[in-house]
C-alpha cells in the first residue's frame, strides 16, 4: 500500500502497478482501459508518492510475475546487479536529480544502461517535465553502425520511407531518388509493404539492394515485413540488410505480433551471419508504439507508457541498429491529441536513450486525432534538441499507402540547419560527392540525369 496526503485529503494506491498507473501524465488509453487517475489531484498525488518509492522495490515487486511472462524474465535476468548498487539507495525522486545533476553525463549513464530496468524508466519519466526529458535525453549518446554510423553528436539522420500503395516498383524508385535529392535515407532506406507476402517481398528486396550498389549509397536497407517472410528470405540467399519486427512489452503483446524471443534471436542470428555490414553489425530495426499492449488486451492492467518501455527491453537483448516509437500512428483511443503525442514522443526517446537504445521517432498523426502539422513541427523540434537519433522522411510528410499523417524530407532538412545537425558521416561524404549537399550544409540543385541512367529492377519493371 502506497500513500499520500494532499492538502486536506488522503490517497492510497493498493499497489505499485496501481501507483504507476494513477501518476501517468493524461492520456486517452490509460483511461480506455480504467486505470488512469480519477483527477488532476490524484494524479499529482500519485506522482508525490512515486517520488518517495525506492529503485529497488520494481526488482522486488514485479508488476507481471517472472513465470507467468518472458518478458519479465528478460528483465530480471539481464538486469546488472553489480551497476545498480551505484544507485540503490536512490528512490525515484532522487534517481530524477541524480540525471539531471551537471556531473551525470553520458558515460555515467552508459554505466548504468543494464542496471536500469524498464519499470524505473517509466517511473522516473513520470515525474518529470518535458524539459527534464529533453535535458536528460540530450546526454545520451548512444552510436550505432551497420554500412554508417548513427547517433554521434551533432548528426541527425532518416528513415527514407518510400511506401507505394501498389508496391509499384517505379513508384518506389521515384520516391527513392526525390528523398535522396533532399539528403534523406542515412538510418535506412526501408519499405512498408503493401503485400506483404513474400514474393513481394523478394523482389523489392533485390529492387532495394541493386539500387543501393549502383550507386555506392552508404546506407542499408529493410523490407518492413514478418520476421519469419525476412527468415525464409535469407535462407533463400536474398540481400537482406536489416530484420525488421514490431515488439511489444508482455509475452501476450508479442505473441499477437507472432513472435517471441527465440524466433527474434534465430533471426538477428541469421542476419548477423551474412556479414553485410561493413563498418558494423547492428542488424535489428524494431518499432513500438504505446497502446499495442492494450489493443491486444496484452497490458496485464500496466498502464501503456510503461508497456512500452518493457518493449525496449526486448529490443535492448538484440544491440539494434535503430529502435522507432511510431508515436501517433495507433489513434486517438491511445493518445487523444497534440499535447498527448508531443508528451509521449519525449517520454519514449528519454526511457529508450537511458536504457540504452539508439531511439528515432515517426512523429506523426492520425487524420482523425485531435492533432495537426504544427504539434508535430513542435515535437520535431524538442526531439532534435533532445538528441533523437532519426525520425521518418516521406514525400510530403503524407504516407500515401499507410494512409497517415508523418514527417517530410524538408522537415529533416529544418532541423538540421535550424539545430547544426549534420547527417552520418559517411552518407554525408556521398552526398557530398554526388554534388547534392555539401558538407557546409547547403542543399544544391537537382543534377539533371543523375540517377536516371539507372536500370534497377527486378523482372525489368523498372526500366
């Protein structure tokens, strides 16, 4: 039992999974599913509480129990006891100036990646404000490679997301090349399919690679398909870069995406075996969202913010070379509007870049959400000043086949002049002797004919 005197009244929590959920910052999902608190008052009331609670009670009073969910086995099991005694006497208010101390800097906090469970990121990010989160994020420098190097200080880098609602090749190719013009693609030039079967999925596999070696672009690639479609592809000798998967934070979340830990491990196995890394061999791409939890009735009463930081547990095992929060992409039923996106985009990277993950964001939106182009420009803005290591480039912020609202190529390029960030290093040096963006940050005319001598394509539909 956990309590708390405000003003006049008294509040109990039965339980810490009660308390956690009570001190959540609003959002619409916690109340879909009844655990939010009932008002302003027991929500700060909550967070007053939370603040006294020690660091080592979440290893003690585990929210799921450790037989009943491998997730929760993951966590206790990986969890670095040695690393923690440095902060076991904190409690979560003091693990909160703790971060924001002048003399926590990145190293420190690299120390105490393992010894940070997901529950104490959640917990501590809940009684912070939104500066503390960016504050805290901007710390953390966590690097990345696989064909360039993602994360270093002062880079920015994209997804450059060419999704075609027919999968058509020329398309693709279009939107490929538009986005390269801009200076996007450096995190990876990666594909949502429409068809998602797995001849579909051979041949833009090949259509992506073949491009990407014509031109000598330092970047990978990733078919956003089922992990086992990636599995059957490697086995049957196609060029797969990246192994793309959807995870969630209880075993019941990941079961309804069609995996557990073992298949992701046969899979990032596999993936690390070709070799085709060349600076590097983070091969895994995960995405998460908060509210998967609670859509799959997977949530086990935990409120969905800290759902989803028990997903980058899973991602944290496999050492990925980028981890995306699609922060809006669910709906209204799990974020409302603006504020509640702008909030939850800032509490996944800060959680995500504390337990050690290279963390990027798809800002973006529903078209029926409570929420427009300028909440995204701001959470645009205090990402890259939190140190987010890449968002999504799409031709007019408009993903024509997903059918929602995200970020554009010029949005990566505001950022990048209006903060001095510059992109990875060795896409920047392509870049730059290609003649489309100098390495003084200046975007040049379009060279006429530049990629159109290109054939690429499989069975010729391409040329």
């Amino acid at each position: 039992m956990y309590r708390t005197i405000l003003g006049h009244t008294s509040y109990q929590f039965s339980d810490l999974k009660t308390l956690m959920a009570k001190a959540s910052p609003e959002r619409s999902g916690d109340q879909l599913a009844g655990i939010a608190a009932d008002s302003s008052e027991e929500r700060v009331a909550a967070q007053i509480a939370l603040s006294d609670v020690y660091l080592k009670d979440f290893t003690e009073n585990l929210l799921i129990d450790y037989d009943a969910d491998e997730v929760t086995r993951l966590i206790l099991d990986s969890w670095d006891r040695e690393a923690f005694r440095e902060i076991s006497h904190l409690t979560v208010g003091g693990f909160r100036d703790f971060l924001l101390s002048y003399d926590t800097d990145s190293e420190t906090i690299r120390r105490l990646h393992m010894a940070i469970t997901p529950e104490m990121a959640s917990a501590v990010s809940k009684i912070m404000r939104n500066q503390d989160l960016i504050l805290v994020a901007s710390k953390i420098e966590v690097v990345t490679r696989f064909r360039n190097t993602i994360g270093l200080k002062g880079r920015f880098s994209t997804r450059l997301q060419p999704n075609h609602p027919t999968d058509d090749l020329k398309g693709i190719l279009a939107s490929t090349i538009d986005g390269l013009y801009y200076g996007s693609g450096d995190a990876v030039i990666g594909i949502n399919p429409a068809t998602d079967n797995l001849a579909n999925v051979r041949e833009l596999l090949k259509l992506l690679d073949d491009f990407r070696n014509e031109y000598a672009i330092p970047t990978q690639t990733c078919i956003l398909t089922h992990v086992t479609n990636t599995l059957e592809a490697i086995r049957l000798g196609d060029p797969v870069d990246l192994v793309f998967q959807s995870i969630g934070g209880t075993e019941k979340t990941n079961q309804s995406f069609g995996i557990n830990l073992n298949l992701l491990r046969e899979a990032h196995d596999a993936a690390v075996s070709l070799k085709r890394g060349s600076i590097g061999q983070n091969v895994m791409y995960f995405e998460t969202g908060q509210g998967s939890s609670l859509s799959a009735n997977a949530h086990h009463g935990i409120d969905q913010q800290t759902c989803e930081v028990r997903a980058y547990a899973v991602a944290r095992e496999f050492s990925p070379l980028l981890v995306n929060t699609v922060v809006g992409f669910i709906g209204p039923e799990y974020l409302y509007n603006g504020k509640q996106i702008i909030r939850a985009g800032l509490e996944d990277h800060f959680c995500g870049k504390l337990l050690g993950l290279p963390m990027g964001c798809d800002v973006c939106y529903t078209n029926h959400a409570d929420a427009d182009q300028d909440d995204m420009d701001n959470l645009l803005t205090l990402l890259g000043a939190a140190g987010c290591n890449f968002i999504m480039g799409i031709p007019g912020a408009d993903d024509i086949m997903l059918n929602y609202q995200s970020t554009s190529f010029h949005d990566a390029l505001y950022l990048r002049k209006v903060l001095n960030r510059r992109p990875a290093p060795e896409f920047e040096e392509w870049l730059d002797t290609m003649g489309i963006y100098t390495k003084d940050q200046v975007l040049l005319p379009p060279k006429k004919g530049l990629f159109l001598a290109s054939s690429t394509g499989a069975n010729g539909r391409t040329k």
